[in-house]
C-alpha cells in the first residue's frame, strides 16, 4: 500500500498564501465599496487633492459625518462665522505635520505650538453660489449617513495611495495621512469632509445629469 503524505507542500501553500492575504488586507486592495454616484465623487475628490501633483496617502475607509463642523459653526456668532465660506475647489494644504507625540513633547518642553491658519477666501464663490450652497449645507447637515464607504486607488488620481488605514500610520512613507468622510448628497448637491495634518475642510460637488464636478471647497479648519 502507497501512502501519500500532502502536509509539507499543503504547508508551503499556506506559507506562500498568508503573506498575500496579508498584503491585500495592508495594501487596502479589497476595492470600492458604496453607490456609483460616491465612487465617482471620491475619484473628483482625489483629483482635487492631488491637483497640485502632490503624492498623498489616504485612509481606505470613509467615517464620520461631513457636515458636522459646519454644523457646529452654525450657532456661532456672526463675527466667528464671517470669515467662513464657499471658494473654488483647489487641494487641501495641510502644512506641517505634527503627530500626537511631537504635541506632547512640546508641551512637556515648554514649547507652545502654533499651527498656521490658511487663508480661507481665495477665489469666493458669488454671493449667489454662497447662498445656495449654504442652503443645501444646512441641509444636508441635519441629515446622518452612517452606510460604510470604502475607497480604493484609480488610474484618475494616481498620486493618491489609498491603503487600509493601520498601515498607512504604520509606514513612514505616508505623511500626512488623510482621511475622508462619508459622502452625503441632498438633490444634486454632495459633501465630504477631508483632514490631514491638524486641517480640515469641507467640499462640494454638482450632479448634471449622471456626471459629478468639483462645486466648492468650505474654509480650512483646524483640529
């Protein structure tokens, strides 16, 4: 009788299989997840903030509402909310990057850190793109998304590296991270929100017909 013994080739199979489950699962190659409308509004919205051609890393997983700054900017009073507003779409420019712990090593030195505030009101919008915009902001802000949304990388937007967000704050090659928000679209009006390096912002994209477009691009934020 012939005794066939499969476990060391079944154990190479293995081997050979793990690390490249376990690179997908890095690499965030799993692809899109969420509607046709959101996966061609976060390929704009890649474009828009590699427009510059500046290579970024981005989080793989979408989370957290888009409008909830602008949300909390609405109670505010009138001297807080008069520099906000609507200005063409252009990249997110996060400045210096400071992690949590060059925060806190500051702080324990003595040293007080001061993060630049970009200028928000370049390029405003009209007063009637102001208005409307504002309108479905206010909108769209009393709504909740909480479907998850996955990104993936796109050919549209080469210098964007979208991964699985652990690896990205595991590697040294990603700084700054940025993350987006879920999309929430009202008529055919839609934001997202996007941070990286202790700066945020909010942006806008129109529908015409089944096509998406950069609208505008909400004041900077700090965090």
């Amino acid at each position: 009788m012939i005794l066939l013994h499969f476990s060391k080739p079944r154990a190479r199979v293995r081997a050979r299989l793990l690390p490249l489950s376990l690179l997908a699962v890095l690499g965030g190659c799993s692809g899109w997840h969420g509607t046709a409308d959101e996966r061609q509004i976060n390929t704009l919205l890649l474009k828009v903030l590699t427009a510059d051609g500046r290579n970024i890393c981005v989080d793989s997983g979408a989370r957290g509402e888009p409008l909830a700054i602008y949300r909390d900017m609405l109670p505010a009073p009138e001297p807080a909310r008069r520099p906000l507003g609507w200005t063409a779409p252009r990249p997110l420019d996060p400045g210096r990057n400071l992690s949590g712990r060059d925060l806190i090593g500051s702080e324990l030195q003595g040293e007080h850190v001061v993060l630049p505030e970009r200028p928000s009101l370049q390029g405003q919008l009209s007063v009637v793109d102001q208005g409307q915009l504002n309108g479905y902001a206010n909108r769209a802000s009393l709504l909740e998304t909480s479907r998850p949304v996955r990104l993936a990388e796109t050919a549209d937007a080469p210098h964007a590296r979208v991964r699985w967000w652990g690896w990205n704050r595991l590697t040294s090659s990603c700084h700054p991270v940025y993350t987006v928000s879920r999309t929430i679209i009202v008529d055919n009006v839609a934001f997202v929100s996007v941070t990286a390096a202790h700066q945020g912002s909010t942006y806008a994209f129109r529908r015409t017909g089944t096509a998406w477009a950069p609208y505008a691009k909400w004041s900077t934020w700090l965090y």
